[in-house]
C-alpha cells in the first residue's frame, strides 16, 4: 500500500505540476520533472504515475492509482481534467491543501496544552492511589478503636473517588488515541466521521469543513465552464459528509424543477442566511466563482473557529475535574487525620 502524502506534500507537488502545465509542458513530462527533484515516497509516486502516463494512462488516472494523494485530491482532479481545466484544478488543489497544512499545525499546537493536562492528569491521580493511599491506610489500620474503623472509612472513598477518576481520565486517553489511529486507517476514516457528525461538540466543525471542500469543489467546476447542475452533481460526493450529501441531493432535485444553484441553496439552508443571501447576489451579479471561493474561504475558517472555541472549553472542564478529584482524595485522607490530632488534643 503507497504511503500517502502529507497535506504540505500535495500542495507543493500541485502547484509545481500547474506550473509546468501552464509553462506549456504535457502531464508526462511534468511528473518526470518533479521527479528528478524529488525523494522518498513522492518520488516513488511520481515515477510511478510517470510510468502509467507514459502507458497511454491520463494525468488524474495515473496519480490516482499510485494510492499516494487523498481522495478529494483525486476526484477534484478528474472532474477538472473532464472539462479541460487540469491546470486550474491543480492550482485550486494546491491553495486548497495549503491551507489544511496551515490549519493542521494550528491545531496541534492549540492541542498540546490540553493533551499534557490530560497526562499530568493521569500521573497524579497514579501517584495518590498507588502510593499515597496505601501509606495511609497503613497508619489508619494500625490504629484501634472507634476512630480507626472512621478512617478506614474515608481511606476506602479516598481510594474509590481516586480509582474511579483514574479510570474515567484513562478511557479519554483511550478514545483520543483510537480516534487519532482511526483517522490513519482508510477503512475506518468513513466510521470515525460519522461519529464525529452526530457529536454535539464537533459535528458543526465538520459539516464547515465538509461545506467548504464542496464550496471549493463548485468554484473550479464552475469556473471550468460547467454547468450549475452538472457541477453540483461531481461536487457533492466531494464532501464526505453524509447529511451534507442528502441536502445537496435535494438542490439537485430543485434545480431539475427549473432553480438556479443558488436559490436552491438558499432555499435549503446550505448556508447561513447570510451567507446564502450573499450567493444569490453573487449569482445576479455573474460572479458566482468568486462567491463560491469566498465562502469556501469562510467556511474553513468557521470551522477552525468552532474546533478551537471546543479546545478551549475542554481545558477549564479538564482542570475542574482534576482539581475536585485530587481535592476529594486529599480530603478524604486528612479528615481522619485532623480527627486523630483532635483527639490527641
């Protein structure tokens, strides 16, 4: 299986091979030209896909096989490539994974504060019921009389609140790293999406993202040339989103009955109001690519919005819990011992 090529990767290797193109050289030459210059699974990539263009194969047949560019990659490509515009398909891919590269190392770096709250989490919650507790239940059971039997009371909540706070903070732990696997493995991307539309936290982050890659995916259709309808019909599987697709299926319909792309749109709420109204005098005005690029635009950057607003509400929940867990542990062990000083007195 081709190792597939990180977002940065495909921007570079989409605008080098649009500027090739527009410097007048064929699909073939091009991808033996970027080549020559490159390494490790691209270069394995592009041999390949030189090899298959060579073979009578087409540019989007020949990339597409090598397994190493992401699917929307591909069929954004071949729906370019249908009605002659490889070149503007490629510069619009290039932007396009420009800025997923740029908002993919955002989020890794507004995520590492709470990923390492998560870890910090874990090891104190270890630290208090492994070795902690026990050094106190050591000196409450040596004890006799009414007092001990109090204490071991509130050294078994102590040990029950700080296993069960443990394990909660465990299975997050869990869920993140199967959800960061999952999102590697082909097969499973399809179910790890589905979940994550229905979550109330982040399915308004994913339909955006799904928004904007359609919204993008009709710019360059249209601005190839294509009719409204027939752009609508490639862009739609160009989503990846499964209730976004459904809708969309629906403004197919309408525009069967005689409306245009954007009044179907509007009447189905695609958009924000809004946002809608603004394609309908896009529309009007014979400047629908531009409108369609520009919300395009604005859905990315909704969705960043809405996946950052979630990071930040996650770390103050994060520091809540730790917080009256650790109090709660640490309370439970002092009362005894506050009631021993009290009886000492």
């Amino acid at each position: 299986m081709a190792t597939k090529l990180t977002a940065r990767a495909v921007s570079i290797l989409c605008e080098e091979l649009a500027m090739l193109l527009a410097g007048g050289a064929g699909g073939a030459e091009a991808l033996h030209l970027v080549a020559e210059d490159a390494a490790g699974p691209l270069k394995a990539a592009l041999e390949q896909a030189a090899k298959s263009m060579d073979e009578g194969r087409d540019l989007a047949g020949a990339l597409t096989d090598t397994g190493a560019l992401p699917d929307y990659a591909c069929r954004l490509l071949e729906a370019g490539q249908n009605v002659g515009r490889t070149q503007e398909s490629l510069e619009a891919l290039a932007v396009y994974y420009d800025k997923q590269d740029a908002l993919a190392i955002r989020l890794k770096n507004a995520l590492i504060y709470p990923v390492a709250l998560l870890l910090f989490m874990c090891l104190i919650l270890l630290v208090l019921v492994k070795w902690v507790l026990p050094v106190f239940e050591g000196v409450y059971a040596s004890l006799s009389g009414s007092l001990a039997g109090s204490s071991y009371q509130y050294i078994t909540l102590a040990g029950w609140v700080g296993w069960v706070s443990l394990t909660l903070v465990g299975l997050f732990c869990l869920l993140l790293l199967g959800g960061a696997a999952a999102s590697r493995v082909k097969a499973l991307r399809p179910g790890l999406i589905k979940i994550l539309e229905k979550l109330p936290g982040t399915g308004p982050a994913v339909r955006h993202l799904a928004l904007a890659r359609c919204s993008g995916a009709l710019h360059t259709l249209i601005a190839s040339g294509l009719r409204e309808d027939e752009a609508l019909r490639q862009a739609r599987p160009l989503s990846g989103h499964g209730p976004l697709e459904e809708i969309l299926a629906d403004c197919e319909k309408d525009m069967e009955a005689g409306e245009s792309l954007a009044q179907a749109f509007y009447a189905h709420r695609i958009f924000e109001p809004l946002y809608g109204r603004m394609l309908l005098s896009g529309s009007r005005a014979g400047r629908m690519e531009d409108t369609l690029r520009r919300l395009a635009d604005v859905s990315a950057r909704d969705a960043e919005e809405k996946i950052y607003a979630l990071v930040d509400g996650v770390e103050p929940l994060l520091t809540g819990f730790l917080t009256l867990s650790v109090g709660a542990v640490l309370l439970s062990v002092m009362l005894p011992l506050a009631g021993i000083l009290a009886a000492i007195g």
